[in-house]
C-alpha cells in the first residue's frame, strides 16, 4: 500500500487475530498519510502471514517508522536504527490524530529515538 509526496513514512500495522483490525488500522493509516501529503509503505503482519513486506530500502528511506501491533513483531530488529513511534492497534483507531501528532513531531527527533504512546 502506498502514497506519494511529502515526507516518506513506513509502517507495519498487526493485531492478536491478525484479521480485521490489521488491515483497518493499514487503510486509516493510508488514508492519514494521504491527507499530510506524505508517501507511506504498509506492511500487514496478519493472518495471511507478512504482506507488502518493507525492504530495507524502504526501512532506510522512512524518516520516521509507525509499529501500529498489539502482538510481537516479526523482524523488529530492523528498526532498532529508525526513529520510530510504537502504538497498540485499539489505540490508533480510537486517536489517530494523537499517533499523526507523535510522527510530526519526530520527524526532527534524532535518529535511534524511539517513542512509545499508551
């Protein structure tokens, strides 16, 4: 899943079924990005397995990197170098705009700074 424009966003959303929520969680992202004029790539850890896996290009160009999963990360080593903002999936779909604000805001945060919102 991607937009273009703007600042460069990646992003992997996962939730306890790995149904629903996972992709719900992908589109309101999407869809947020859209509006802030900036191009993101989603990556969907789901019942399916992983989708639109992120490359390490993708990891590399992502100013800032969203981990929206209520579960343990396939791969989380990858971001251990990115600034990162770390949410559960209930918490991005009830305040979307407080994890946008989060990203804003670590856009000019430096690198390795990880920030995890309740």
């Amino acid at each position: 899943m991607t937009a273009n424009a703007g600042h460069r966003i990646a992003a992997v959303t996962a939730c306890v079924s790995g149904v629903a929520h996972t992709y719900m969680a992908a589109e309101r992202l999407e869809k947020l990005c859209s509006q802030e004029k900036w191009s993101v790539r989603i990556e969907t850890q789901g019942a399916l397995g992983i989708e639109c896996e992120l490359t390490d290009e993708d990891i590399r160009q992502a100013e800032v990197v969203l981990l929206i999963t209520d579960i343990e990360l396939s791969g989380m080593e990858r971001f251990e170098q990115c600034r990162y903002v770390k949410c559960g999936i209930n918490a991005f779909l009830r305040e979307p705009q407080k994890v946008m604000s989060a990203a804003r805001k670590m856009l000019s945060a430096p690198q390795h700074t990880h920030l995890i919102l309740d």
